[in-house]
C-alpha cells in the first residue's frame, strides 16, 4: 500500500487511520502492543502521527496477514529499523512461518479426509434407514482408540493456530 501524504507533514489519529485503511481503536491497539511507538501529543493533547507511523503500521499489517505474532511482528520491526545485514534472520523468520504453515496443511489435511469418511458414514446410514429399521448414528457410536487419537491431535492442532 502507498501511502499519500508530505513527508514532514504531520496528522491525527483519524487521518492516519484513513491513510492506513485501519481504525482509530486498532492504531491505539498496536500502540499499546508496543508496535508503534507512542505518538506525541499536542497542547491540546492530539496525539500526531507520521508518514513513517503510517508506513509502520501498514508493515504490521502485513506482517499479521502472512500470520505472524505481536512478537514476531515485533522483532520483524527491529529488523526493519536495523535495515543493514538482516536478511539472513528475516529468512530464517520465514522459513519458520513456511514450516509452519505446511505442518497445519497436513494437519488439515487428514482432518479434511476423516470429516469426509465420516460424512460418507452418515450418508451411507441416511441410504439404509430409506429400506431399514433406522441404527444409531455410526460417527456417534465410534468410539474406538482411533477416535480418541484423533480428538488429541485435532486439540493440538487448535492450540496452535495463530
């Protein structure tokens, strides 16, 4: 996103807000966060924002659509403001990310196969009880050890999404 404004000039909250496509309470959220830094206050006590403040939190933005964390995006900050010889850590950062993003694709994925057989299931139950004496529900009724391992992986898999 580009940001429009003079360099020097200097803006409240609403219109750093407008220029950033956030609200004025998620500019006040990433200052409490530490993201930006406090702005400082007029005599009427405005607080006044930026050009750099608006280019920072759209950085944040960013950062937080890619999935990463208030302390991620944090340390991705004080890499950007390092500016020199940071490459190598911002790499490894995301290769981190990428790493774990693929692990939660797997993990959707099996979830996603066995939602499906379970599907199948209740299909193939709704089908028998058209010509048959209606059974209890065969998703309901597993209760093996396969289901429990399962249950323990789907929490895991909670746990961890951002």
């Amino acid at each position: 996103m580009q940001v429009h404004t003079r360099p020097s000039a200097s803006m409240q909250i609403g219109e750093a807000a407008k220029l950033s496509a956030l609200t004025v309470d998620a500019i006040r959220f990433d200052e409490r966060r530490a993201l930006l830094p406090k702005a400082p206050g007029t005599a009427g006590r405005f607080r006044l924002y930026t050009a750099d403040d608006v280019a920072r939190l759209d950085f944040i933005r960013q950062m937080q659509d890619l999935g990463f964390l208030t302390t991620r995006v944090r340390q991705l900050l004080d890499l950007r403001e390092r500016r020199l010889d940071t490459c190598h850590e911002v790499r490894d950062l995301l290769k981190m990310k990428l790493a774990t993003v693929r692990s939660k694709i797997r993990e959707l994925g099996q979830l996603d196969r066995e939602l499906a057989a379970d599907l199948r299931k209740c299909n193939h139950q709704l089908k028998h009880r058209q010509k048959h004496t209606p059974r209890s529900c065969p998703v309901l009724a597993a209760s093996n050890g396969r289901k429990a391992t399962l249950h323990a992986d789907r929490s895991s898999l909670r746990a961890r999404l951002p």
